[in-house]
C-alpha cells in the first residue's frame, strides 16, 4: 500500500489484451470503465495462493463492493503449465469454486510465453492485484499476500475520490 | 456499514466517561481529537467474541493506520462478572496479549449497572466498534462481528474526508 | 467413526484398478500392503472440499504417519469435468501443491462415467477417506469432512492392532 | 510425542493437590481413575495460547472421547499475574467460553509460587498436555502447541492397551 507516486507520475492502465470472457455477457473495456474503480485479478487457476487467498478475496470484494462505483475483474494469466490450465480446466475450476465475478482469458503472443495483459501491467506472478482510479489510472500493484483491512482502506480512499470530468 | 444517515442526523460522540486509563501518559479526550478519525473498541477481557476477534482486529487498526489522521481507543466496559474483570485483572490480560493501543476503564455510576460510557453511547453488548468522523460525529455503530474488508472500506472513505475548519 | 462392525462382516478392501501413477517408483496394490494399515484418499484436483480440506489432511498423514506400519495412498476418481482434470493438469497440480505422496489415476471402464475404483469401493463422491486395517479388511469409509482429532484416534487404535499371520 | 520410554521407567502420576473444583459434583483422583486413559490440561485462564488453542483443544476432546475409557480433567496452574486469575475470575472464564470438561484449581503452597500439581508434574509452564495410560503412568508430557492427528494417534493407541488387573 506504500506505492503510490504523485499523480503526474500515475501510468494509465493498459488495455486488457485478452481472447475470452466467462461471467459476463460482452467483454469489458478498462477504457469503458472510466469512472468506477477497477480492482484486477490476475490468477492461474493451479496457482495455490490465488486458490486458497487471493481468488477468493477477489471474489468477496466482488460480492461486496461491485456496484456502479467499483468493478472487479479477474484475468486469467498463464505463465506456466499451460497445457494444464486451458479454458475448459478454468470453466470447470469457476463452476466448482462458484467464481461469479467476470473472468477474462490473458492472451498468448506466442505459446509457452508470458501472456500479453500480464506483461502490459508488468506483473511478476500470481496472484497480483491491480487497483485502477476512477481516472483510469494504476494506484496499487500488489504481488502476492494482500492485507484485507489495509485494501479495504485503499479502496475507500479511491472511492471517495471525485469521478474525472469528461477532459481529464 | 449500511447504518449512515444524513450529515445533520449525526450524533456528536459522547465524551468518554472513565476512570482510569492503560496504554497511555495522558487520558484521552474525545473533543480534543477533532480533525482526526476515532475507532472506539468497547469489550469486556472475559468475552469471547472480543478476545478471539473484536480486541485483536482492533489492534491491527491500531498497528497498521494509528497515526496523525486515525486514533483507535478501547474501552474496557464491564456490565457482567464485575468481580471478575477488574483493573488488575485487566491489566494482566493486557499484557499477556501484547494489547498496547490506549485502553480506557468505564465508569460505573452504581455497583453492578451498565458502565457510563457504554450507556452514553446506547452500546447493546460486547465487541461494539463505534467509528468517529474528523468532525467529532457518530458514522459507524457496529455490534458484534465486522467484516474487515468493508471496516477497512469505511475507515478510507472517512480518512478521506478533509478535517473540519474551527468553526465546524 | 461410528460405522464399525463386526469383523466377520469386514468387507476386503477391493483392488486399486487404475492406469497410472505419480510419485512412486512402482504401482502399489493393496494386496502387498497387508500388514499395515492404508489411508486410501480419493479426491478430484478441482474439488474444493478436496483442496482445501481432504487433499492438505491426507497429505499431512503422509508427512507424520507414513512408514512401515502406514501408507496413504491417494485415489484421482473423476467422475465429472473430465476433460478439465486429465493426468497431464493433475501432474501440474501435484507439482503446484507440492503434493508427495503417492497418487493413482482411477480407470474409466468407459468415457464419461464413474471411475472403476471409486465404484468398487462404493464412494459417493470426493473427498473420501477410506481406512484399510493390517488385515486388508475397510474399517472406515468417511465422505467429506473429517474430524482430525478422531481420525487420529482410529488411526491409532487400528495401529495398535497386531498384524495378521500368514493365514489370516 | 516422541518422549515414549520403556515402560519400567514409566513414571505414575501425582496425585492431583488441588484445593477446588468447577464442573464436577465431587473431586477427582487420579487413582481412582485407573483403568482409564486420563487427558490432564495445565492452563491458566489469561494464557493466549490456552484460550486460543490449548483450552478449545482440551474440551473437544472432552465432548468427542470423554466416556468410560477416557477422562479429561483441566487443572488451572497459576504462576503469574495470581491476583487477575482467581478462582472468581475463572468461574466467570468457564460461564464465559462454555468450558465443560472438570476443572481443578491448583494449590498454592505458599503465596506466589509455582503451585502444588504443576510443581509435582514438573510442568514448564501453560498450556501443558499430560497424558495418563490406563495403569497410572505418564505416556505423554507435552508443553505448547499440539498437533491434533498425533495426539488422536496417541491417545487411540492408548486407548487400545488392555486395562491393568487389580495388582498392577
């Protein structure tokens, strides 16, 4: 929580360069969510902390927060294993842990490789989070454990935050 | 959290009305803290639902937000087994669990009754977190278990808000 | 822990009919076994009863209880999203979950349908958790959660029993 | 549970010198449990690791093996802060965490001192697990964190030990 900058130096976040969507009836632009606070989940479906901590977080500040203030989306990143973790495993893998916020499929230049949404936000693993502003651009970048009390409050912070006028 | 009312229904908090105090040099007044957010803790060392959860969750808020904008205060208020949690015993409870955020002792106007600040602040049990906003009002009145992801939702919200001029 | 009976009604642990294997050098069959005591865990790698709870106990049998006068042996019986948990994603599972006792894929007589061992054992679903005696005889047959502290004290007390002679 | 010695160097119990009891209509000896396998918890009432995990420990093995075969007895060994840890004090912390299971209150030979049973158990100090076999001997003396499967382990192996004739 201690990496903000100064707003001049806030990156926009990157479009997400994905090729599939479960849990939402169109695709989603990060660019059509300007406004709300977007909150990125970028899981494997094997990886064990995004099993046993970090998914299911994402998924409670879904059922919690998601509104027209705030929006989570989970991004599937595979970076290894991949003939393990295909979309039909993470189908099967969001049914059995009832995962009902949008999910979307990182896409892979090239196979074997690191997918193109993970390298764009320049992720180092899984679970990583990424908290967006209403301006659209990255405030937290979270690799791994993620204190819940200590989000919350970075959560509250962006959403007290004015949504940007139209020029901004 | 859903507990919010419109700005000029707010309760100014009570002062606390207490006879002895742990954790600190000097007592704590509730009016002198004005420009910064409050988490009242009231809790009884003996109840279950305080030891095992609203005391340690308390602590974190102490740990990890206790500074210049946010105070966390407990307050140890006895309405049961009075023999059983006195000023000594509390103070070794306070040791054993490495409590080290300001603890404050309710006063009791008669033997045996409710506490004066418990009842000050129409508090139904034991764990109650009560959250101030920077201009000494009442925003959050919480009973028994909190969520820590919407706890910490609204205490980043409240930080947010700027401190209230002389006159407010 | 309640479904004892007598002996003369112990039914025979029946054969493992199953196709491959991870992280033992050799099949092991159950027959070879006599004369120690099996933990048989039957599981599903995208079950979340099995992740979280039954998968993590059985392999903590292995890890404390393991040796010459027990053997936990763990069962994949999929039964559904076949497709989505094949031996190539239960290989990436075990290396991610860093599971190292030994695990047996269950045969599928035909495709789509129950698995071969699961059937023979009557399992209802995952997890299950079968406990074998020294005379290769099912003393236990629990489905979902189980209470550590009382499958310990079965364990120990079907530990405690002598093993069979030669023709037992 | 490593501490297993030969049963010739095994060492019989002490008698519990205790001074109170809560939870039993009449005191308990140790001698004339014999024949059972008897489950002493040492605690203190303000010991984080005995509300926390000793005590919750003790009294669920209480409510799932108490019974012909198996006695659990807690006796409260007061070393520290004894003027916070009454007996008033502890009847409010049995009401409190619905502690069920016989509890004791240690003796103090003489003010402020370690007390009579923790001294003649040479316990180390809260929360401290002795396990008694069905002849009177001590099997298992452990100080601290428990775990769980190991000690349903051990306490099912002892379980399974014949009970003594009336000379031994």
């Amino acid at each position: 929580m201690n990496a903000e900058r100064s707003s001049s130096e806030l990156r926009r976040a990157p479009a997400l360069d994905v090729v599939e969507w479960f849990n939402t009836p169109v695709p989603i632009s990060i660019d059509e969510l300007r406004g709300r606070v977007v909150v990125l989940h970028a899981f494997q479906m094997l990886c064990p902390g995004c099993v046993l901590s970090g998914t299911p977080l994402a998924q409670r500040i879904h059922d919690r927060l998601a509104g027209p203030d705030l929006v989570v989306i989970a991004v599937h990143t595979v970076f290894e294993h991949h003939e393990a973790m295909t979309p039909v495993s993470l189908a099967a893998h969001l049914h059995e842990f009832r995962i009902t916020m949008p999910v979307a499929v990182d896409r892979h230049p090239e196979p074997g490789g690191a997918p193109a949404t993970m390298t764009a936000y320049a992720m180092r693993g899984t679970p990583t989070l990424v908290v967006v502003d209403r301006a659209g651009r990255i405030r937290h970048h979270l690799f791994g454990a993620v204190d819940e009390l200590e989000l919350g409050v970075a959560l509250g912070r962006l959403l007290a935050e004015p949504a940007p006028t139209d020029q901004s």
